[in-house]
C-alpha cells in the first residue's frame, strides 16, 4: 500500500517597525503590487499574503508602534501568534 506525504505549506512573516521597508521588500520578493500602502508611515493596516515559492508563503504585517498599543499592532501581533 502506498502512502502519500501531503507538505505543508510553510509561511514567513516580515516583521519590523513602522516605515522600515517591509512593504518594499514584500513587492519585491513577490512581485505583487499590494497597490493600498503609501510613502508614509503606517500606511499598511492590513495583514498581505503572497507566494514565494510552491510551499511557502510571505506574509507582510503592518508596522509595530513602541510608543502605543494600535489596532495594526494588535493585528501583527495576532497573525504571527496564530
């Protein structure tokens, strides 16, 4: 009997503080234009996926703030602990 070994896709997470290029390189590597972030900071409030090979997976999270608990920080947070 044969068995088949199903992989899993694995996921890398780019993150990093406000306005430190994690979009750019985002873009970059995947070769996706997110198109709704801005040449300012904290303009990525979402959490953006895209494929960087057949099982991996990038993921770029908005900016962690030191100086307050924002709701994009809670988000980041709360995607790479998931």
């Amino acid at each position: 009997m044969l068995t088949q070994t199903r992989e899993r896709r694995r996921t890398a997470a780019l993150v990093g503080f406000e306005s430190s290029g994690k979009s750019a390189l985002f873009r970059g590597l995947t070769g996706r234009d997110t198109g709704s972030e801005a040449n300012f900071r904290g303009s990525t409030v979402t959490a953006r996926q895209g494929a960087l090979a057949d099982d991996l997976d990038l993921v770029d999270l908005p900016g962690i703030r030191l100086k307050d608990d924002s709701v994009a920080t809670q988000a980041a947070i709360g995607r790479i602990t998931a």
